[in-house]
C-alpha cells in the first residue's frame, strides 16, 4: 500500500475520532444576531420596515415577481440575501449599488428570462441556476467579480464561447442547469468550460440521460451529476460522456446523485472506472430497477480509494443476495460506505481483503454479521449505526478476527450484554468504541476491551460504575452522558483518564474528592444534572473553583441547583451557605458552649444566693394564693383579728411566753402565735400567710437562734411582702440579742437589709431600761385597729 492511501484512511480514522470526542459542533455566526426570515409567508413585494442593521435576509420560497432599488438601498450591511423559488422576472444588479458588502445571492428557481449587469464586487456566491434564460447569463462585468466562488447557471441553448468573460476566474464551484436544455436530434453545442474545482451538472429528472453538448473541461477536481437515469440501453451514454473529463489528472472525484438504473448498468460503470485515476466514487439517492443477476467483475488494480453509497432503493424483490454483496465484499479498495440501504447482511470477503475502513450505518445487519471471517486482516474502522444488533458478546466476538480493527461504531442498535465477567473475546488492538445509544446497563463494564482509550456509552441505561474495575487502565475519554449516575466516578480504574461527560444523569450530590483522585483530568462536562444544593455540595463546588476554567466545561450555565425548591434555578456558583450551618461540630460547640455557661452562672448564684431556697418560697406562695382563688369572694374580705403575729425561734420561746406575751396581752393586745392559732389540716405555709394578714403587726423576735430557722425567714419573707402589698408598716422588729453581719447567710439577704434600712426595738439586759422598751412597743399599736378588732369579734 502506498504513502498516499495510508494517509488518506488516516485522515479518515482521525476525523471520525475527533467527531466521536467533540460530537456535533455548532457553528454561531456573528451575523445571527442580524438575521431576518422571512420565507415562506406568501409576500409579493418586499417589506419596507426591515431593520436597517440587518445582514442577512431570506425571503425564498415566497411570490416576489420585482425587485427595485429603493427594497435593499437602505440595507448598507447587506451579506446574505436569498430570493430562490419566487416569481421574479427581470433583474437589474445596479439595484445593489448601495450594498457594498454583499456576497451571496441566491436567485435560483424563479422565472428570470433577462438581466442587466453592474458588478458587485464583494460577490462570493451568485445563483441564477433553474430560470428560463435562454443563452447563459454572463455578462463581461461578471469578468471584474474577482472573489467569486460559486456561480450557478442555466440556459436552454450553449455556444462554445459563452463563458469566455469569467474564464480568468478561479471558481471554486460552477452549477450548470441543464434541465431545459435541449437541442434538434444529431445536433450538438459545445462549451468551453473555465477552471474550476468543482462542476456540477444537473439533467433533466425524467428523461433518460443523453448530452448533446460537447464540455471542455481545462482543470478539474470534482465532477457532480445529478439526476441519472439510466437502462441497459443507454448506459453506454454515461460512460462516453466520463471518457473525457476522467482524462484529466485532476479529476479524482466523482459523485452521482439521484441516479436510477439496473444493477447491470451500475456494474459497467464500475467496472469502467476501475482502471481510471479516480480515487473517490459517491452515489447518492441510488435506485435499482428491473433484475439482479451474476455479473462479471474484474477486480484489477485500480487507483479507486473511496465507494461510498448513500440512500439505496431496491425495486427488484427476488434476487440472489450472495450476487449482490459479493460484488462488494471483493472490492480492492480501502474504504467503502454502504448507509441507509435494505441490506440484511454482508458477506466475508474470500480472500484477505484491502479493506481499512468499512461503513455500513442504516442497514438491517443481525450479530451474524463478519461472525468467524478472518479476511478483513488490514480493517482499521468499522461502523455498524443503527442496524440490529443484540448481543455485545457476539460483536466482541465479530472483532476477534480482525487483528488491525482501532475503531468500531455499534451505536444506536439494541445491544445488550449479560454474559459473565471478563469473557468478552474483543481484538487487543481497539481504543476507540462506540456503545452508545443502546440498552446496555451497569454490566457493560465486564465486557470491554482492554485497551480501549475512547469509549462512548451516552444514552444507556447504566446506573452505576463498578469501582472494582481493572481493565480500563488505557482509558482517556470516557463519554457516560444521558443515563442514570448518581455521583462522578473515581479515577482509581482509569488512571489515565482525561475527558469525562457525564452531564444529563442523576448525580444530585457529586463527590468532592473527584478531582483529587483523577489528576490527569484536562475536561469534565457534568452539567444539566440534579444537583442537590446542601451543605455537602459545598466541598465540590470549592474544588471546581481550585482547577483551571478551562477544565469543568459549561461552568457556570450547565450547573444548577435542582433541590431544594427554594433554590432551584440557582447557579452553584451563587450558592452559598455559612460554615455555623454546615459544621455540625462549631454548630454544637456554638449551641452548648453558652448553655454551660450558662449552667455555670446559675449554679454559682444558685452556690451563693441560694437561688433554690427562694425558689421554693415563691413556688410555695403561689401555690397558697392560686389555693385562695377557689375560696369564697366572702371569705377572702379581710378582718383584722390579732393585733400582732409573733414570729420567733423555738430557742426563743421562753422569753416570747414569759415577757412578750404576758406584757402585751396585759394592754389587752391579742396575740396570734403559731402553737395556739394555726388551723389543723392547712399547711403551715398557708397557716403563716392567714396569721399575719389577719394581724395588724407582725413581730419579729430577732436573734442567733432567729437566723439558723428556716420557717422564721418564710415568716419574715411574707410579712415583708404584705408590707409592700398592702402599703402600710406592719413589721416591728424586736433585736433580743445581738446578731453580727458575718453571721447572717448570704441567702437571707432581706434579713440583712431590713435591719440596715429599718429601726428594730433592743431588748435591754437591764432591768432599769425595760420600761422604756414596753412603752415602745404599746405605742407602736393603734387603739383604734384594737377597736376595730373588737367590733369584728362582737359581729361575730
């Protein structure tokens, strides 16, 4: 095999690769922005308030018969302007005078008999192809169209000369209409074509092919013809009119579209071509009539590299399938495409075939096909697309006999696999597989080549990688999009991996570790996912800022959060949470941190104020006065019955029985002490509350022993709060020994103020002072409350 042939299949092998990486690449145009449709919408005339700015315009396919000056003069950014299948008649080009960048104009199918000429000089594309012009529309300012590129014309007559004013011209495409042509019988025309890369000549659909014009061809790469049809009679005629172009060195191309003719035809016509330069064959729209039977062919050397048929439709049902696709099957050439055909199956060649590249997307083949052929030794790239495949183990199997296989397309079939780990019998020599588009799950991953470096399984039904993988050492691009995946895979069996896709899945809480474990990552495409906006998503998001803008592609439009509802719609890059909310331990150290000092201060004012014992005074008043509540309006009216309660330590009592007492109640004072007066069955709480509100004064007898009892502190609490309750002064304080500060506890902190703020009665030692004291303490009585406590006892 020459230099030349193992360059161009590797020119093939490289822009599939690339295809099957980027996928499809969508060109944006600046002018986009600019661009007015108006096709199709039944206009007459064109629309007066197009948008000044506009650049490029399509009003094909509409009813404009004119066009004048004053439509496009205000256009001055005019690029693109398509007016094909309409009505137009005449064309006057000076009508573009005021649009000095335009360079394409498409005037094809309309009714255009007679143009004036005026160059535009900007004109890249001009196509006045399928009018009723009856000579060809050439005019010498055509010759002054120095960047034209593409010209389409038709005419129904030809002189040798016609395209003599462009002939300097380096075109890069020539159209020739030659549908309406037609010349009396045994009559011929010539034409001189100039140099051009590329002619394309369309014939008349339904008539069979005939050419009645002699073409001088001067310098040729492609040859186009469209609408072939041929029978066994004619075909001859095709091969004639080849004979001359096919003579020139440059002519390495040939395509055929719509073409119909019978499958003997269409083997002389290979078999013609076969010694020829021509290096590529495509045959587009191919129909075959009348019968299929076995045709000699002889496969002699041939400069032919590329067969490449596209769309066949076969009118002949009974025939024998071995005759067709053995003709294939034999071709010494390197690289043949068969697409969108009826055919059920191909044979394997019978000898080591030539073949590097073999396509046959849109057939019917079954897990039959290549199945033990061992001829197709030197196959580099085989594409099965959208046929009917079934079994992944079969099709490792098909590989095993092609030693040179790298590349193999099985998409859009109905594969799937379930057969045991690590069987899978594939060639060694594969990096780049295509599985996509087919049912294949979770299991797929057990049957993969080992050196695989590409692999596409976009749009499957997997739901998991398995991390216990340890075949795919080689891999680099790895394309899991439109399935299920629930998080990013790691990298620990794929150490070279360096392109992941992997957007439309499931993966609502990626792991952040990802690109900690996959260093060698230059792209990851994991937009369009359902990503759940949490405090765990925080990390990824952080790790994405850490690489290189180049590497998350679609970052930050494709990323968004899904959930919670509350932020669906926001890109990750605005999310945000704080780090109290996300950390659980700072968020307990923040929550338990004030609660144990907390705890810490009460217990100290509980330590040195006793908190608790106050506690349980108020807890015991409340529950006295919530008690009274439920007593009778009447019974609660207050009475005063005691001049004065005596509160005292039971260490105390001989000297509260044996002075106080008989002193006071020789003044007739009544006296209301707790051995004598408290009600049995009621609590002494409730007890001591009913005494001193039914006393007018509240005594006090103040000492040592005073301080160490509790019950005279509730005595001394309560009687207190009636002083502030009622607003009178019914407390004396009656000091019978000496009680020093330091011995008061600090709990008792009422004690210690009452006898600071408050005047207190000294018992004397001596006898001589005493008279004095009981003075004090008569005085400190109002006769009229005793009065009164009279009364209330005669109602009673």
């Amino acid at each position: 095999m020459t230099k030349d042939n193992k360059c161009v299949v590797r020119i093939f092998n490289f822009v599939y690769i690339v295809t099957l990486i980027v996928g499809t690449i969508i060109q944006f145009s600046d002018e986009s922005k600019f661009a007015v449709d108006m096709s199709k919408i039944g206009l007459t005339h064109v629309l007066k308030d197009l948008p000044p700015e506009t650049k490029v315009l399509d009003m094909s396919q509409n009813c404009i018969s004119e066009l004048h000056l004053s439509d496009v003069s205000f256009l001055s950014g005019l690029k693109v302007l398509r007016l094909s299948r309409n009505s137009i008649r005449y064309l006057d080009f000076s009508i573009f005078k005021f649009n000095p960048d335009l360079e394409y104009l498409d005037l094809s199918h309309n009714q255009l008999q007679k143009i004036s000429c005026h160059p535009i000089m900007s004109l890249k594309h001009l196509d006045l192809s399928f009018n009723d012009f009856e000579v060809l529309p050439i005019c010498k300012e055509f010759g002054n169209l120095t960047q034209l590129d593409f010209l389409g014309l038709s005419a129904t007559r030809f002189q040798q000369l016609d395209l003599l004013p462009i002939a300097h011209l380096h075109l890069s495409c020539i159209l020739l209409d030659l549908e309406g042509y037609y010349v009396k019988e045994n009559q011929t025309e010539s034409l001189q074509i100039p140099n051009t890369k590329t002619l394309q000549l369309v014939f008349h659909p339904y008539n069979l092919f005939s050419v009645q014009v002699n073409i001088s061809l001067n310098s040729l790469g492609c040859l186009q013809l469209t609408n072939i049809k041929l029978n066994d009679d004619n075909c001859q005629v095709l091969i004639k009119f080849l004979s001359d172009p096919i003579r020139q060195p440059t002519l390495l191309n040939i395509t055929l579209n719509h073409v119909e003719t019978t499958w003997k035809c269409l083997v002389r016509v290979f078999q013609f071509l076969w010694p020829k330069p021509v290096e590529s064959l495509h045959i587009c729209n191919l129909t075959i009539v009348k019968s299929i039977g076995k045709e000699d062919f002889t496969y002699s050397k041939t400069a032919l590299k590329a067969l490449k048929i596209e769309h066949i439709t076969n009118r002949v049902y009974i025939f024998s399938q071995q005759v067709l696709y053995t003709v294939f099957s034999e071709m010494n050439i390197m690289m043949l495409t068969i697409s969108d055909t009826p055919f059920i199956h191909m044979v394997c060649p019978q000898a080591p075939s030539t073949f590097k590249f073999l396509n046959f997307t849109q057939n019917v083949f079954t897990d039959s096909i290549f199945q033990n052929c061992s001829t197709l030794v030197r196959l580099e790239t085989l594409i099965l697309q959208k046929n009917e495949l079934k079994d992944l183990f079969k099709v490792g199997l098909m590989t095993k006999n092609m030693p040179s296989l790298e590349i193999l397309d099985v998409s859009w079939n109905s594969l799937e696999y379930h057969g045991p780990d690590g069987n899978c019998p594939w060639v060694e020599s594969l990096v780049v597989l295509n599985l996509s588009s087919n049912i294949l799950t979770d299991s797929v991953f057990r049957c993969l080549p080992p050196r695989v470096k590409v692999l596409d399984l976009h749009n499957n039904r997997i739901r998991s990688i398995p991390k216990d993988i340890t075949s795919l050492e080689a891999l680099q691009v790895l394309n899991v999009a439109f399935n299920s995946l629930a998080d990013l895979p790691g990298c620990g069996a794929f150490n070279g991996l360096s392109i992941l896709i992997i957007d439309y899945n499931l993966i609502s809480d990626p792991s952040a570790d990802f690109f900690q474990s996959c260093q060698k990552i230059r792209s990851i495409k994991a937009g369009n996912n359902p990503f759940q906006c949490t405090c765990e998503l925080r990390e990824f998001i952080q790790s994405i800022g850490q690489v290189s803008g180049d590497v998350v592609e679609g970052w930050p439009d494709s990323y968004k959060c899904e959930y919670p509802e509350s932020y669906k719609g926001t890109p990750l890059k605005d999310f945000h949470l704080s780090q109290l909310s996300c950390n659980t331990a700072l968020l307990v150290v923040t929550i338990v941190v004030p609660v144990l000092v907390l705890a810490v201060t009460v217990s100290i004012l509980c330590i040195y104020l006793d908190l608790p014992w106050y506690l349980r005074m108020v807890c015991q008043w409340t529950q006295t006065r919530r008690r009274a509540r439920h007593i009778p309006l009447e019974e609660l009216q207050r009475t005063l019955q005691f001049h004065a309660f005596i509160s005292y330590s039971e260490r105390d009592s001989a000297w509260v029985k044996n002075e106080l007492v008989p002193c006071l109640e020789k003044e007739d004072i009544r006296i209301c002490l707790h051995e004598r007066n408290f009600v049995p069955g009621k609590s002494i709480v409730e007890n001591i509350i009913n005494c001193i509100e039914k006393s007018y004064k509240s005594i006090f007898v103040l000492s040592p022993n005073f301080v160490q009892s509790e019950w005279c502190h509730y005595e001394l609490y309560f009687a207190h709060h009636n002083l502030f309750h009622e607003g009178s002064d019914n407390l004396i304080l009656i000091l019978l020994e000496p009680i020093p500060q330091n011995n008061i506890p600090s709990k008792y902190h009422k004690l210690r103020a009452l006898m600071t703020q408050r005047t207190y009665l000294e018992w004397p030692k001596e006898k001589s002072k005493r008279g004095l004291f009981w003075a004090n303490i008569r005085a400190a009585f109002n006769m009229k409350v005793a009065l009164v406590i009279e009364n209330n006892d005669v109602k009673t």
